[in-house]
C-alpha cells in the first residue's frame, strides 16, 4: 500500500523550479548522462580542467625511460593525478583494481618505432574497454601520414562504438612527417577529429597561435607534453596552453623523466588547476623535492 498522502502542497516546493544544472565542459551539453559522468570523472569540476598522467609510451617503443618499473616509478603518482592514460595490458598486470582514479584506455596500436608508425588499427574491443570500466578510450589520429585515412576511420569506428555504450573516445593527433608543427596543421588535425566524432582531443602547443587552435575545436582539448624539457619550460607550456584555452595537460615524460617526478606532478597540479604561475609552481616542485 502507498503511504498516506497527508503533505501539504509546501513539501513540494512548487514556487521553487526544479533547476537543470548545465554541463560544465565544452562542447559536451548535448551527451547522455553516462558519457557527462564518465567526462567527469577525468576532468575536475571545479577547475574545468584535467591533469592526465600519460604512460602508454610502450605499446610502440617498449619500456620507455621512466617506465621500466610502472609498479615502482608510477603508482606512487597516482593520488597526484586525475586520470591516467594506459595500455589494457599495464591496467591488468600492474595497476591495483582498487584504484579510485579515472582510467583512459589506448585502443589503437599495431605498429612499433621499427615500422611506419601511421600503419595503427583498432587493438581493443569495445567490449574489452567496457569490462574494464574506462573513461574514455584513446585512438591515435595521423592527419598528414602514410595511413591517414585509416587512421581517422580507426577513430570513427571507436566513436561509434563509444556512443553506443557511453564512452567518450580521445583522439590523439600525431603529426605527419610531411606537415608542419604550426598552429594551421594543428587547427586542421583537431577540428577534423572534433567533426567526426572526438569528444576529446589531445595535441601538441605551439607559441604562435595555440589559442586559434583551441577556439577552432569545439570540444575539449588537452596538451600534451611531448618529450622532456626542463621542469620551468615544462610548467611554462602547461601555464600558457591553459590560459589559452587548453582543458587541461596529457602529460607523461616531463613527469615520470624528471628527477623528481612526484614533485613534478603536483607543480603541475598547481598550475593546471589553480592558475598558479610557472614561477611559483617551480619554487613548489623544489620545495617538494627536498622532502624525505
């Protein structure tokens, strides 16, 4: 039986609309709930914005400096990031299920450093990435390369299969051996990601004209960190890349590479999250580094 309906007409607010909160990333309004929970999950809230932690480096060139040891050198960053981007295989063997952080998967692969790296195809099942409860799953797009137009039906295919099941998919844009790494290829690259499909995309900053290429992308985009630079140039690009429209850093060597890598990440933190300046983001890494 139903419970006595003995409210008043107050217990039910009427003068108060029920309020329809927007969603807070660009670009995503329109999604199901679950992809917006998923999104969510990798990108804070109350920043906008995400500190990813990269390690997938070795499903082509095996085990990069820095990821000899992901057990030791890795998890130890972990509570320091907001999602970390991974193979299926490292999240099985060594990354513990108990971890409370968002997971985006590498779904494409199938060439090494020894071959044309443009010749991927899709190396994941959806149902692979459902089974392990991703985020959001990540496919390599060569816009310029031998194997370009296999390369963005590869995305297109993890689109589909993303929308299917609420999984956001995060094009990576790799640069063409023929383009230039200028803002004009760039736009060119994440704007037809984005068309097709992308619900994130990841790519490199330039100086001149990074802003073009984050205004021209009509979802989110992330930065990544590319290979090592110092720790103040590193903190610099993440700065300038956030402050010009960037949702945040996809960041792997310029951490795990650096000589204080848990230092490292919380500099980064600190930047892409409360708009810290480079400078004193840099006095926090030496700060941390000096501590037991």
């Amino acid at each position: 039986m139903p419970e006595a309906d003995d409210k008043t007409a107050q217990d039910y607010a009427p003068q108060i609309p029920q309020k329809t909160e927007d969603f807070f990333l660009k670009g995503s309004g329109a999604l199901e709930w679950g992809m917006k929970n998923r999104l969510s999950r990798i990108f804070n809230p109350a920043s906008g914005r995400t500190v990813m932690l990269a390690i997938d480096h070795g499903y082509f060139q095996g085990p990069t400096s820095g990821l000899e040891r992901v057990d030791l050198n890795i998890l130890p960053l972990v509570p320091y990031a907001d999602s970390l981007m991974l193979t299926r295989g490292i999240l099985r063997s060594v990354v513990p299920a108990a971890l409370p952080k968002s997971v985006v998967l590498r779904v494409s692969g199938g060439a090494s450093i020894l071959k044309e790296l443009s010749a991927e195809g899709v190396a994941v099942d959806i149902e692979d990435s459902i089974r392990l409860n991703v985020c959001a799953m990540a496919v390599q797009v060569f816009v310029g390369g031998e194997h370009e137009r296999d390369s963005i039906l590869n995305m297109t295919k993890v689109v589909d299969w993303g929308n299917r099941y609420g999984i956001p998919t995060l094009a990576v844009t790799a640069v063409g051996k023929d383009m230039k790494r200028d803002a004009r290829y760039f736009r060119l690259a994440t704007r037809i990601c984005a068309e097709l499909g992308a619900h994130i995309v990841k790519t490199y900053y330039v100086e001149d004209g990074f802003e073009t290429v984050t205004a021209a992308c009509p979802v989110p985009i992330v930065m990544a960190g590319g290979k090592k630079i110092p720790e103040i140039d590193a903190l610099r690009m993440a700065s300038k890349a956030c402050l010009e429209g960037a949702a945040g850093v996809d960041m792997g060597r310029n951490i795990f590479q650096s000589e204080h890598p848990a230092a490292m990440i919380q500099a980064v933190r600190a930047v892409v999250h409360r708009d810290e300046t480079p400078e004193k983001a840099l006095a926090l890494y030496e700060e941390l580094s000096r501590q037991p």
